[in-house]
C-alpha cells in the first residue's frame, strides 16, 4: 500500500515536471503564427492586379478627336475635324484664295489702267481741235480708257450736233456744252461701277468670314463636349485635340477676313482717287471743248 502511494506521488511529480519543461516550447510553436496571419493577409494584397489606367488614346477615340499618336499639324486636325466643320473650313480657304487672286488681277487692272491713262492725257493734250480730240480718243491705242471714253462721248455728241444741223458756236455755245456735259456724265457715272469689281466680295469675306469660323468653333466644341460627356472623361490629352480642330475653323475665318478687309479699302482708295482724276479730266475737257467753239473750230 505504501509502495503505491510513493508510485503515485513520483508519477505526479515527473507529470508535472514534464509539462513545466514543455510549456516554452509550446509558446515558441505558437508565437509565429500572428505573423503568418499577416503574411497570409498581406499576400493577396500583393497578388492582386493593379487597376487598369485609363487608356487615353481610346479615350480620344470615344471623344471624335482621335489622331493616332500623331503631333497636332493644322493637316491632321483637319482630317480628324467633324465633315460640317471640315465644310466650313475648306469653304474659307476657297474664299481666301479667291481673294488673293482678286488682289492680283485688280492690281494689274490698276497698274495698266494708270499707265494708259497718263499716255492718253499726254497725246490728248496736244490735240488743237474737236476733231482731233474725237481721233485720239477713239484710237484703238486708248480704247477701253475711261478718260478716253469720257472724250470721246463729248466730242461724238459736238459732231452729231453738227450733223443734225444745229449751231454749236456762238449764242448756242452754252447749249451744245451742255449737252456734251451730259453726255460725259453718262460715261463717268459709269466708270466707278466698273473698277468696284470684285469689291462686294471682298466685303462679304471681310465681314462673314469669322463667323463662318465661329460657327464652325462653336460646332466643333459642341461635339467635342458631347464626346467628352459620353467617355466620362476630362482628360486633358482627350478634350484637346476635339477643341485644337474646331478652334481652327476660326483661325482660317480670320485668315481669309483681315486680307480681305485691308484689300477692300485699298481699293477703294484707289478708286476714289481714279474718281477724282476723272472729275478733273471733266472739267479740263469742257473747257478745251469750249475754247474750240468759241474758236469756231
């Protein structure tokens, strides 16, 4: 019986020292584990795929102002334009050239039309009658002259005074003047007329021109915000492009207008100072008229 006690007693004893010696290796075996709940956290955070960026260039696309990589040139931003803002530009350019091709021939026209001028005034200034006035203004060196027409008219109208039997001389002077006077107004009110040529259409693209390319802006941009609306995107490198080509419409507007403005009053200068030349030839060619009949000539 005793003996069973001591048995007992040891074996409670060796029990106990055998937990007490396994107790740090427990708490070591168990220590990591937090650390592998963390590493087992932090692991799908790593693993998982970053978001996809925005792509720009088919952003671009979704806007209407794609250009596939390729820089902003006024040809690029034209090709990729809206087709009514591509009307309205290639509109402008057509409007543009034609100005510049009416700026060349209008100041041929003017430059041949004062060379003829000066030599006529200088032959028909050394006429000493009414007839030979008739003949130098009727020549074929100086047809088409608008002081040569203007000449000629009056002379013309002396001789078929003279042809209907009519007095030209002496108390009927005045009368035959006169009717010479009309005759020459009607050749001069005409003469404005023909070198305005060209002048309303300058002044139409002169004052349409940039808000055909305004309206062509104001369009371009309306798409551009209606894509940019669509793609839910405000990206700077995708609203640009779509805003840069209908900006453009404008540009070409005011490209072909400023020309066209300063042509216009160019010319018209030219034509007004013309008008005055001819008002001094009216008054030069009267008074040779009149010197001739009271010559009797």
């Amino acid at each position: 019986m005793l003996n069973s006690k001591k048995t007992n007693l040891l074996l409670a004893m060796a029990g106990a020292a055998v937990l007490m010696a396994g107790s740090p290796v427990l708490a070591q075996d168990a220590a990591p584990a937090p650390a592998a709940a963390e590493a087992t956290q932090a692991a799908p955070a790593e693993a998982a795929p970053a978001a996809p960026a925005e792509d720009p260039a088919s952003l671009n696309e979704a806007v209407g102002g794609g250009h596939g990589g390729q820089s902003l040139t006024p040809i690029t931003m034209f090709m990729i334009a809206h087709p009514v803002v591509k009307v309205v530009m290639i509109g402008l350019v057509l409007a543009s050239i034609f100005s510049w091709t009416l700026l060349l021939i209008k100041l041929l026209e003017f430059g041949a039309l004062n060379r003829k001028t000066d030599r006529f005034l200088e032959t028909f200034r050394g006429a000493r009658t009414i007839a030979d006035m008739r003949r130098v203004a009727t020549s074929e060196e100086f047809d088409g002259n608008p002081l040569a027409d203007m000449a000629a008219a009056a002379t013309e109208e002396i001789e078929l005074s003279r042809q209907a039997g009519l007095s030209v001389t002496g108390e009927h002077r005045d009368a035959a003047v006169g009717r010479a006077q009309t005759a020459v107004a009607a050749v001069q009110s005409s003469v404005a007329l023909r070198l305005s040529g060209g002048q309303q259409f300058l002044a139409s693209v002169g004052s349409g021109g940039p808000f055909i390319g305004l309206f062509g802006t104001v369009y371009g941009i309306m798409n551009s915000f209606i894509g940019i609306a669509e793609s839910n995107t405000t990206n700077l490198a995708v609203v640009a492009p779509g805003i840069a080509e209908a900006l453009l419409a404008t540009g070409i507007g005011l490209f072909a207008a400023i020309p066209s403005v300063i042509f216009y009053n160019y010319f018209n200068t030219r034509i007004a100072a013309y008008g005055v030349r001819s008002d001094g030839f009216n008054a030069e060619l009267m008074n040779g008229i009149s010197r001739q009949l009271d010559k009797g000539a």
